[in-house]
C-alpha cells in the first residue's frame, strides 16, 4: 500500500482466505494499528489472527485483548489522523473513527479484497419446501431501532410437519437477532402453555454464529392448517442507511414426527445490577412436572453476562452439572447439545446461575456506572435459560 503507518478497521471474519489478504495489504508497513468499533464476530473475528502476523496493536472495542480508546482519542496514520468517536448503536460501546485530513482518499493500487469472491447466502439444505419473505426493510444510519415484529400468512390448507428451518439473513451487518413464533388457529391446542411466545414455544431462532436447525431424529414441529407466523426482529445501525430482505425457510417431513420438539426459556427479569458490581449472580429455574428428553442448552445475557450454569436437581435428592459456561461471550451464542437427548425424570428442577460483571473491568461493559435491569436492548441485561426438549422420551406415549 505504500505507507510506513496504517490502520486495519474492522478487520473482518476469521476466515483464512480474508485474513491472508488483510495480511497481504499492510505486510510492508512498520507501524500497524487495527481498529474494532464493536465486537460482532463478522467485523472482528480476524483482529487477533492479523495482529499477530504483522505486530500490531489491537485498539477499540469488542474483544479482551482490545484497549480501550477515550472519546475524541486520536491514532495517526500516514494519511491522516483518525479520531475515535462515542456512538450509539444497538449497544453503548459502539466507536466510530473519524478521519479527520484530506477527506479520506484511497490509497494507491489495486483493492485486494476485491480479488476475494463474494459467497452468496444460500440455503444450507438446500431449497426450503416454504419460504417466508419477511420483506424488504429500510434502517436508518444512527439511534436505537425498537424491535420489529412481522406477521406472516402461510397459506397453509392442511397440516403439516417440520423436520428443518433455516433463517436466511439479507445483510448480515445489520441483523443481530431473529425469533419466530407460531400463532395457532383457534381450534387447534398449542403443545406447549404459555404466557410470553419469545421464552417459551419459539419455534425458530437466528444469531451470528447460530446453524440450521435440524430437529433430532423421531422429532418435529408441527404447523396445523391456517397457522401464521410472527417474527421478532432486532436490528443494529452501521452508520449508514441499510435494507434488509430476510427469509425464512421451512423442511416439511414426509411423516409424523413421535414427539414435539420444544423450547422452553425460564428468565429472571428482576435482576438489579448495582454500578460497578464484577460478580453480581442471579438465578432462574424452571421444574418438569413429567419426564422430559432434554436435547440442549442455550445460556443468554448481554455484555455483562460473565458466566452461567444448568444444574439439575433431581427428585431423589441428587444434583447434577449439566453445562457450565464459565467465559461467556455475548458474540457467540450457542446451544450447547445432547447428542441423543438426556431424560429428565418428573419432579426435575433445573436451576440456571448467571453472573455479570458490572465494573470497568468488563471490556464489554457499555456503562460501570449504571444500575442495570432487564431490557431489550443489548446495554440492558437479560438472564434466560433456554432448553430444547420432549416431553417424554421416543417411544412413549406423552400424558
């Protein structure tokens, strides 16, 4: 590129072809600075990988081994000076870098990331028996965008079981979450009782990083005649004006499914953390009145989320550690799995721990000097356990 001082912003994914070409394209450089606005893993997942391979330092926010920058704090450059801006996005830690001299030119020579091919999104199992346009959605450059939800007709003239689905994102830079969630006709007697559709009974889920989902074999979902769907959308801005065309795709199975594959979600939405707290714990729970397959197990905060536990305590007395997170990582969101399912005797209680970090010591943390509650947005927290499951195991009639 030419030039003794650089800047990387956002280095990308942790993919090896990218990450070669950022290398590549600041290989000659002496003096190498990368730059992290915010910590999704499509933006920052190479940052690591490339400083390490051209000795740079990594300055920002969204990963530990990030420093921190001050508001107005300024990294020089040969083209120029950048200044590191406060900015609010989806969340409160969010940095923009302004560049101050000569209105940002380009550089001299070829784009390599040019040379790199463009992967259009594709349906990983191929073409969906139903798809779910979730039409074209315009999203402003700057603020906090409430959530979306979105109501969809299926057209449905007689029932049908789901073996698959697959949330199919449009612009990947800006979708930070998806539910889905079934709206019955009113004839039909939902599987699962309810009184919050986004904790218990989601019927699909997307969030970076997340695969399609696949229910376990012997299992499904069922989607009786004129049912809808309704979508709870989050999205994030980026700085700029954005759309997003996202789909959804449904895998009909060819026969009944023996039992309904659920999820369940037990929350403590009175959590109050204190400024400054760097173990604040809390806990929710959820007891099985009968036997349950559990399949697995999906642990969800925000940025002040630090560790979280499943811990069954069984009706003989007995306890057991199902899964503990020790190190989590809001920007990675997993269920963690069974491979064949466990089964949970009637009278189970799981218990679900959480701890936050609240103090200034949380990289992550938007703001150590506030009292935080549950909320939507990710600068507030949430404490959710949620479960896939049967109930009953395969085989066996459910009561």
């Amino acid at each position: 590129m030419g030039h003794r001082r650089v800047a990387v912003i956002d280095p990308g994914p942790d993919v090896e072809s990218h990450v070669r070409a950022v290398v590549n394209a600041v290989a000659e450089a002496e003096d190498v600075r990368v730059l992290l606005t915010h910590g999704h893993a499509d933006h920052v997942g190479a940052a690591e990988a490339v400083a390490g391979a051209v000795g740079a330092q990594i300055l920002g926010v969204g990963i530990p081994a990030a420093r921190a920058l001050g508001d107005r704090e300024t990294v020089e450059t040969d083209q120029g000076r950048l200044v590191s801006i406060d900015t609010p996005g989806h969340s409160r830690e969010h940095v923009a870098f302004h560049w101050i001299e000569a209105d940002a030119p380009r550089g001299e020579g070829s784009d390599p990331l040019e040379e790199i091919p463009t992967l259009a999104r594709t349906w990983t199992m191929g073409e969906p028996d139903l798809v779910v346009d979730l039409g074209t959605q315009k999203l402003p450059a700057t603020g906090l965008i409430d959530y979306l939800y979105i109501d969809k007709e299926l057209s449905l003239d007689h029932d049908v079981w789901v073996r698959a689905v697959e949330i199919l994102p449009g612009n990947l830079a800006v979708v930070h979450h998806i539910l889905a969630s079934v709206i019955y006709p009113e004839a039909f007697t939902s599987p699962i009782e309810t009184e919050e559709r986004w904790l218990d009974g989601i019927f699909a889920a997307y969030v970076p990083g997340i695969e399609t989902e696949t229910f376990p074999e012997g299992t499904g979902r069922i989607l009786p005649a004129g049912s809808k769907l309704r979508f709870q959308v989050h999205y994030t801005v980026t700085g700029r004006p954005e759309t997003d065309t996202t789909k959804f795709g449904i895998y009909f199975s060819d026969k009944p499914a023996e039992k309904e594959f659920l999820i369940v979600g037990p929350a403590n939405s009175e959590i109050e953390i204190p400024p400054g707290a760097k173990a604040y714990q809390a806990s929710t729970e959820r007891v099985f009145n009968q036997e349950v397959t559990l399949y697995g197990m999906f642990p969800h905060m925000h940025f002040r989320g630090k560790s979280m536990s499943y811990e069954a305590h069984y009706p003989d007395g007995s306890t057991e550690m199902l899964l503990s997170v020790p190190n989590y990582n809001f920007n990675w969101q997993r269920f963690y799995t069974f491979g064949a399912g466990k089964v949970l005797p009637a009278g189970t209680k799981i218990v679900c721990r959480a701890t936050f970090d609240n103090s200034s010591q949380n990289p992550f943390n938007p703001d150590p000097t506030k009292t935080i509650h549950w909320g939507e947005q990710s600068f507030d927290e949430m404490l959710i356990g949620y479960m896939s499951l049967t109930y009953g195991t395969l085989g066996q009639r459910s009561e």
